[in-house]
C-alpha cells in the first residue's frame, strides 16, 4: 500500500480526519481521556517518544499504517518507534513493558489478541503513559471488549466496524439483485476471526445490511479464520465441499484476506466469475484480481487507508500529551466503495 505515485498526501488526509476527531469528541458529550490514560501532561518541553505496537507488521494495510505514522511523527517533530508483534500475543506484553522501561511517552497498540488487553493498559497506568489503540478494540478490565464496560474500553482511532459492514452489505445486496440469483440456490459466506470485536462488528452489520437490501432469504453460513488468506482459503474450500448443491456464493468478512481467500476457493472448486460475489475491506488484495481486466468473483471493495489511521493515531497522541487534549473515545477514519472500474482514480495502492 506505499508505493502508488496518486496516493493522497498524508497530511490532507489527516487534515479532513482532524474534522471526524472533533465531531466524535463533541457529539459524546463526555471527556473520553480512557481508562488507561495516566500520563503526565507536564511533559511539554523537548522531544516526544512514542511507541506503536502493531500485530501483523508486514500485512499491506499495517505497512501503510506504520508509513502514515511515521510520515506524522517526521512533521511533529517526534522520535517513533513501530515494533511489529507479528500475531505474537505475548510479545504485545513484553514490547510494552520495554517501551515504559525505555521512557516511551506514550503507547499506540494494535494487539494480536485482546485478550492481553488488561495487562497492556495495566503497564500503561502504573507507568503513568499515555495509551491508544488503533484498529483493534481492548478493554482495561477484561479480556472481551465486547463484554467491557463503556468506561473501561481503551480510547481507539480507527474505522468504524459498523458503518464498514453496512458499506459491504449493501454493495452484496446490490450485486445479487443485478445477478438475478434463486435465494435458494445462494450462500452468503461471513469468514472473520470470531475473538477479535472489530471483525465481529463488520461481518454482523455485513450480513444485516444484506437481508435489508437484498429483497430475499438467503442462507448464511459463518466461517472462523484467523484473518489470513490462506487460513480463509483452507475453512471456505471444506464448506464449499459441504454444500455441494450451492450454485451461487456471496462473500464478505473482516478484511480483504478472508474474501480473497474465500474467491480463490471457489475458482479452485470451479466456479466462474459470473456465480461469486466477492465484496471484500481495505482493496489492497481486491484490486489484484481487476489488473489483468478479466472478469473476477471479486466484484467490490470497501477502501480503508492504513496511512490515514497511522497518521492519526500520533496526531490525536500528540494532541493529548503536547496540548492536553483528551483522548476521544473513538476517531473514525473515512472510506470509499471500489470496484474494476474506480480503483485507480481513488488511490488505492496495489503493490
């Protein structure tokens, strides 16, 4: 995602996100500093030192997003240090307890599992660092944000679950509704690594947003992953061997690995690109199957910037440690509907 000529400066996009940030903080009506955040706001002389924690470091989206960070952290003047976690759950620990050891200022985290949630924001707190999650939802009291407290929930800069989902439903619902299938001969297929809040958020609100405007009944069958194309790939090829009387498929999940995942299976049992619907989340994998102009399963993306959220992510750290600014509960970044057609002129980076 880093080396298209056309993509859009960083700086802008942070710029028109500065407006989601301050909406998002006024519209709540509450200070939002978060559970975890204990940093001592006298620090506002000499160099800031930030620490961003991030799972799957080398995943296209997050390369963005450590690029949109560092590019934010250069202009401010900050010294950063992205640490990738791979999907290392311990290692989130660990790096957190180095960059406090190190005199970190503050701490940005994508966590491989939110299970570690509680020990993070304990070593945030003790240590009296500030602490920001982007992407990834955590909670300071429990392992499951899902089942946290409101007032416990770590603040986070990201994309709204929600809203993302929605997006890719819709556009299913539309494909199928061109393509003119028989409901009954049509799945719908949510593929997204079920311990991970954010992933839950976005496949939910993918399949209401389907039986909303799709006009019809449609089976749905859920698939667990581990968010990766070949994890994907693997789990959708034995249900698609346990459905053998499914002449149509419809895919979303998570992120675009899984929906990439989910149309390579179904080339590899035979079916042509005129019977899957593929709406996949982020486009980086989606626009490899529009390059060579052959007709694909692939049919849409929802584009989400890694760079936008990066870049964010340090402005709103910068902002609570150099200005005083509390933490909004959440920011949200925007997003744009892709397809063969529109990709390249909405920026999408595909390497």
């Amino acid at each position: 995602m880093l080396t298209e000529d056309n993509r859009r400066p960083v700086t802008a996009a942070v710029l028109g996100l500065a407006t989601v940030l301050a909406l998002t903080s006024c519209s709540s009506g509450q200070q939002a500093a978060g559970p975890a955040d204990g940093a001592d706001l006298a620090k506002g002389d000499g160099t800031l030192s930030l620490t961003y924690l991030q799972k799957q470091g080398d995943q296209e989206y997050f390369v963005g997003e450590a690029a949109g960070a560092k590019a934010k952290a250069a202009e401010l003047g900050i010294d950063l240090k992205v640490v990738n976690l791979g999907t290392d759950a311990n290692k989130t620990v660990s790096e957190a307890q180095s960059a406090v050891s190190q005199k970190s200022d503050g701490l940005i985290v994508v966590v491989p599992d939110p299970a570690v949630g509680p020990q993070v924001a304990r070593i945030a707190k003790d240590a009296k660092v500030a602490l920001l999650t982007s992407d990834d939802q955590i909670c300071a009291t429990g392992p499951d944000p899902s089942a946290c407290p409101a007032g416990d929930l770590v603040p986070r800069v990201g994309f709204s679950g929600a809203q993302m989902g929605g997006e890719v439903g819709k556009r299913a619902a539309a494909e199928f509704r061109k393509a003119g299938w028989k409901p009954e001969e049509t799945r719908t297929l949510s593929a997204w690594k079920q311990d991970v809040t954010v992933c839950t958020d976005r496949v939910k609100a993918a399949e209401a947003a389907f039986a909303a405007g799709s006009g019809a009944e449609v089976r749905n069958i859920d698939v667990p992953t581990d968010n990766s194309p070949t994890g994907a790939q693997d789990k959708i090829a034995a249900t698609i061997t346990a459905n053998p009387d499914v002449r149509h498929w419809v895919v979303w999940g998570c992120n675009d690995e899984n929906v990439q995942g989910g149309v390579t299976a179904l080339e590899n049992a035979g079916f042509e690109a005129d019977d899957v619907i593929g709406v996949g989340l982020g486009a980086y994998l989606a626009c490899k199957n529009w390059i060579s102009g052959k007709p694909s399963g692939m049919k849409a993306a929802l584009f989400i910037d890694g760079e936008d959220v990066g870049a964010l992510a340090v402005q709103t750290m910068y902002d609570r440690l150099k200005n005083g600014k509390d933490f909004p509960q959440e920011a949200f970044a925007p997003t744009t509907m892709v397809d063969a057609s529109t990709w390249k002129s909405a920026g999408v980076a595909c390497g």
